[in-house]
C-alpha cells in the first residue's frame, strides 16, 4: 500500500515549499540581524521565543492534534470544534502571557522585555489560527504556504531596512509581529470568503477541549519543557551570548526538520483514516523509512557545508556554532522519528500513556541538560537534547503494548506477528 497518493505529494509539496522559503529568508535575514546586533542581544529574542512557547502549549491546551484529527476525520464538524474553542483560547493566552510580560518587566532590560511584547503579539496570532490546521488537515497547505510566504517577505524587507539603516534595536519587534499578523488577516480573509460559520462559544466544547486535552496538555508542556530546557538552562548557566550561538546553531542544524514535518503531517490525514490497524502500521512504518533517508541525506549535507554556512552567514562571533551542528542534525532525525510514533498514539487514543510518557521525558529532561551543559558548556547543550530525543524515541515508547513501536521501528522482522494479530 502506498502512502503517498498525488494529492498527499501535492499538500507536502506545497508545505515543503513555504517553509523552505520560510527557512531560508529567516536564515538570511536573521544571520544579518545576528551580526548586527551581537550575540548577546540575539539571545534576547531568543529568550523570549522560549518563554512564548510555552505559552502556545498552555493555550492550545493539548487539543492541536486532536483538532487536525477531527477535522481530517469530519471537516464539518472539526471546524465548528475550531471556531466553538476560539474564544476559550484568547482568554487562556491572556492568562499564561501577563505574568511573563509582568515578569520580563520586573526582571530583565528594557530590550528584552520590547521583544517579550512583540513575541507575546505573534504569539497571540499563532493560537488564534485555527484556519492553519484547517488547511492542513483537508490537504489545501497551499493556501497556508502562499499567504505565510507575503507574511514573510514583508517581514523580511522590514527587518533588512531596519539594518540597512542601522535604526535602534527596539524596531526590530516589529518584524516578529508581522511574521504573524499578515498571514493570520489572510487566510482569516479567504476562509470567511468560502465558509458561513459565524463565532460559537458551546459549552459541551469547551469541555471537550478541557476533557480531551487535559490528558494531552502536560504531554505537550512537557515537550516544550524538554526541547526548550535547553535554552533556558543556557540562559541560566551561562549568559545570552552563548543563548545567541546555540540559537544559530538551532536554525542551521534542526531548521530543516520542516521537510519531516511537511510529509508527516500531509500523511497522516489517510492514516487517519484507515480503519485496519496492521495497515495503519505498515504505512507508518514506511513512513519512518521515509523519514530516516531524508535525515541522513540532511545530516551528510550538513557535515559538508556546515562550517561554510556558519563562516558565511553569520561570522566570526557565531563560530563556535559549527561543532553543534551536527549533533543537533542527528537530534532531527530522531524527533522525527518520534513525531511518528507520537501521532500513533494518537490515532489509538493513548492519551494516558502519551501524558505519563512525556511527564518522564521532561523529568529526565532537567538533570540531563543541567548536568551537560554545567559540564560542557555550548556543546553540551547540543549532547543533551541529542540524549533526550533519543530517549523519548526509544525507552520511552517501547512500553506501549508490550513494544509496539519497537516492533513497528523494526517492522520486517515483526511482519507477520503484527498481521496475526492484527
């Protein structure tokens, strides 16, 4: 059985194709910011990137898996869910992003808390994007790919006029609010364009997205915990500057994750729906080869031009970044690999033991970063977050149902046992 029908290749392709201009732009554009700013100021956006993630977690509740699924099962009814919730999560963003921003304003400078504001407005627009996973989950991500490519190119012209004419760094928030807003107007704009639905608040919905994602939200913290510890124990042990070089390091050797991404997310939707369990395991166990070649063929790219790329794009100041790359290249390949086995829990609706799961990945999460980084420094942050993937990939999924996973990981020699009894 295939898993990659035309209109699947088609979705993936358009997805691939806006994040690769996405990476790209934001690669070029960011590298020319990073100079101009320093690394120490650089890793006050990134600072701020982290602590907004976590509050997209909080605010999407666990539920951004579970609305792809039932949009991609039900587009009628998924979408009356997406718009019924809307409300629900403009109040829990207020209630997670205040006390950051109060915080940042006690604690930090005044540079930090401007790019906390205009990180707090993006994310905002983020959460309130239901139109996205819409797109995503009827296999019309050209939609996203084309309104997300305006949004970025007038970001990516704001930011390059705002170095060219060397204006204060303050200005540089505006960017990061139009990286959002623009393309939210957007696809709010097309999708109100073709759909009648008008703002709904039930209250069996928001106890449904309380309900089902409450098994869900600290699996999804928890995976913000851990990807982003790293960052914050970095910020915490050492200083922002070396904030700033790990964040180059990031966008060089984990940006291309969005390839996985694109194909994962345009697969699923027919996974989904296939109702055979052996099927749904073959297709994801073709689905990690798929994945596995792609990451290696990403991991060898970056081994030959990472050194070029660091020198070229970003500089002296950034190049203690090289010898991270390729750690955090392997780290995308193996959370790759883990996004798969997460989706199947998914489909099967283990939501218990994705939740306990990711509570003992995040646990583990901490000891691991603070004693690699406390002993190696920059590199040690890249080692850790290598470590824990390769975790969370492996001896915290095989205790599914007596290794599943394990047994669709290793699907050829597991064949017939899995067809038997499935």
């Amino acid at each position: 059985m295939s898993i990659l029908s035309k209109k699947i290749i088609s979705n993936s392709l358009w997805m691939m194709i806006e994040k690769c201009i996405s990476i790209f732009g934001l690669i070029f554009v960011t590298s020319y910011v990073a100079k101009y700013i320093g690394p120490s100021n650089f890793g006050k956006i990134a600072l701020a990137a982290t602590l907004f993630g976590f509050v997209q977690t909080l605010t999407w509740f666990g539920n951004q898996e579970i609305l792809f699924k039932r949009v991609s099962r039900n587009p009628k009814s998924g979408l009356k869910y997406l718009i019924g919730t809307q409300n629900l999560r403009k109040i829990l963003f207020l209630v997670c992003a205040l006390p950051i921003l109060f915080g940042l304003y006690l604690y930090s400078d005044f540079l930090t808390l401007i790019f906390g504001i205009a990180t707090a407005f993006a994310a905002y627009f983020i959460t309130q994007d239901v139109y996205t996973i819409y797109n995503n989950a009827i296999l019309h991500s050209y939609i996203n790919a084309i309104v997300n490519m305006i949004g970025l190119g007038a970001a990516l012209l704001s930011r390059y006029l705002i170095v060219l004419f060397e204006m204060n760094y303050t200005f540089l928030a505006i960017p990061i609010v139009i990286t959002a807003l623009i393309p939210f107007l957007l696809k709010k704009y097309i999708f109100n364009k073709s759909q009648q639905l008008k703002p709904i608040s039930l209250a069996h919905y928001r106890k449904y997205y309380f309900g089902a994602g409450s098994a869900l939200v600290l699996s999804t913290l928890a995976v913000t915990l851990y990807t982003q510890v790293t960052s914050l124990m970095l910020a915490a042990l050492t200083s922002t500057r070396e904030l700033g070089v790990y964040a180059v390091a990031v966008t060089l050797g984990m940006s291309w994750a969005f390839i996985n991404t694109s194909i994962i997310t345009s697969v699923l939707s027919k996974i989904y729906r296939e109702k055979s369990r052996y099927q749904s395991y073959m297709m994801i166990a073709k689905l990690n080869l798929v994945i596995i070649i792609i990451s290696l063929l990403m991991v060898i790219m970056l081994a030959i031009f990472g050194q070029w790329a660091v020198n070229f794009l970003y500089g002296n100041a950034y190049q203690d970044a090289y010898e991270l790359i390729l750690i955090l290249g392997l780290a995308t390949l193996c959370s790759g690999l883990g996004t798969v086995a997460a989706r199947l829990l998914v489909k099967e609706e283990s939501y218990r033991y994705i939740s306990r799961k990711m509570i003992f990945v995040a646990i583990s999460a901490l000891p691991i970063s603070y004693i690699m980084i406390y002993l190696f420094e920059l590199k040690g942050a890249a080692y850790s977050v290598m470590i824990i993937e390769l975790l969370s990939l492996t001896v915290f999924n095989y205790f599914y149902k007596n290794g599943l996973i394990f047994k669709i990981h290793f699907f050829p020699f597991f064949k017939n046992s899995l067809k038997s009894k499935y």
